[in-house]
C-alpha cells in the first residue's frame, strides 16, 4: 500500500500548478471575443442559461486535456462524459455564474477540478476578466502564485456572510433558519456562485454557501477551500462530494453555522 500511495503522489506532482495555469489561460483566450457583448441565450431543461462562450470555453478545454493527457476522463456541464470511469477524471465548469456573465458583472469564473479514482485532489477557480488564478490541491491554495489561506474568524459578529442566491435556499432548506445566521453576521452579500469561495479561500469573507449544486459546481471547490485551511461540507455537514449543497467556512465557524442551519425553528 505505501508503495502505491507514493506512485498516486507523484502522479499528482505531475499535474500541478503549471498545467493548471495553461488552462487558465486557455479560458481567457477562448472568452475574450464573447466579453462585453450581446449573446444569444438558451435556456437548458433546468432553466439554467447557457451561452455559445460556455460551450467554446469548455470544447477548449476538453482538447487540451485531451491532447496532453489521453487517457483521462472528461466531466463538463455542457457535454457529455468522456471515459468517466478513467483512473484520472477533469471536472469542467466553463462559465460558473452564466448570469452575471450575460450582463457583464465580473464575478463568472471557470471551474477545473482534477479527480482520483473519484475524489477531487486538485482544483481551480478562475477569474479571467480580474486576471486571478486561485489552485488548491488540499495542502495548500495560491493566488497567482501567492500563499492564501481563510482568514482567522472566532465570532459571527464579526464574520462575512455569501450566498448566490437567498430564493434557493428558501425553497430547499429552512429559510427562517438561514434568516437567524443572516441576523447575527456582521455583513451579508450575494457576491455568489463560484467567487464565494474564491473570496473565502482568500480571506476576504467568512462564510458561503449554496443550496444546491451540480457535482461540476462543487467538485473543483473542495481542494482549493481545503488547501487554504477552510472547512468545506455538504449543506447536512457531510462529505462535500456527495451533497445537496454547500457549506464553506473557516473552520473556527463552520460548525456553528450548521448548528444555526438545522436548529428546529420555534
């Protein structure tokens, strides 16, 4: 077992930070001649919208994968699987925040996230347009390079609280409890989807949180909130991987949020 365990260690060195970065920039060459303009939008079966950038991101992304590494998986939301029982699986998410994307509101990122045998050990959030470039591999999180970590929050009072959206929550979980957390924070804003936990990785908010998520939200989440030393879960505070939901936190308040959460309401 030790010996298998230092060859999946190497393999993971192999595909680091630096291949992560070519992604990256992969995203910004394929988004820069959507931004800022007037798209045509679809709607999909769950009425998410979805735009030719999101697809001309992911088929980017898919073949420079492909070209480097074969033999992987392909898991992207905008196309079907490829070999998704690989040893090696890429989770896609081109355009996280389409929404804010579609009225030119900077706070859309790509999603990549790199899974072994089903568990994600690496993952990136991208923000082409602010030009950031946030990696975790569960050990640690860099900012364009830069070691980051969540910031040390002991008090609600004092803790900044994200959402994506205050209606999801509402019709999938107890709205008068997230209502009482709301209360007691110090600053609630719905600077949401993926950026949420960017800024919370980062150590520019405390808390985010998200109802419902698709395994491409929250997968390439989990290294990076883990490698800047946050406390991420499901919405039950079970595997993270498994969801429904989302919960990311410093750890220092992670289990009084979900404590908060799930109170019976009075």
């Amino acid at each position: 077992m030790e010996g298998g365990s230092c060859v999946t260690s190497l393999k993971i060195k192999t595909m680091n930070q630096a291949f992560f970065r070519r992604l990256a920039d992969t995203v910004a060459d394929a988004l820069r001649p959507y931004w800022g303009r007037q798209l045509a939008v679809e709607l999909k079966e769950d009425a998410s919208p979805v735009t030719e950038a999101d697809r001309a991101v992911e088929r980017a992304l898919r073949a420079q994968i492909t070209q480097a590494y074969p033999t992987h998986g392909l898991w992207g939301e905008e196309y079907d699987p490829e070999r998704p029982d690989a040893e090696w699986v890429w989770v896609l998410d081109p355009i996280d925040g389409t929404k804010s994307f579609i009225v030119g509101v900077p706070l859309f990122t790509t999603l990549i996230g790199l899974l072994h045998e089903g568990r994600p050990v690496q993952g990136a959030i991208i923000q082409p347009i602010l030009g950031q470039f946030l990696y975790g591999d569960g050990q640690g999180a860099w900012l364009n390079g830069e070691r980051v970590r969540v910031r040390p929050c002991h008090r609600l009072e004092e803790a900044i609280l994200l959402t994506t959206d205050e209606n999801h929550i509402e019709q999938h979980h107890d709205g008068a409890a997230f209502a009482r957390l709301r209360r007691r924070v110090r600053l609630f804003r719905t600077w949401g989807d993926a950026y949420g936990y960017l800024l919370v990785a980062t150590g520019r908010a405390d808390i985010m949180l998200d109802a419902v998520m698709h395994p491409w939200d929250v997968l390439p989440l989990i290294p990076v909130v883990a490698g800047a030393g946050g406390a991420i879960t499901s919405w039950h505070g079970e595997d993270a991987v498994k969801g429904p939901g989302c919960v990311a936190a410093a750890p220092t308040l992670h289990a009084e949020v979900l404590r908060i959460l799930h109170e019976p309401t009075t």
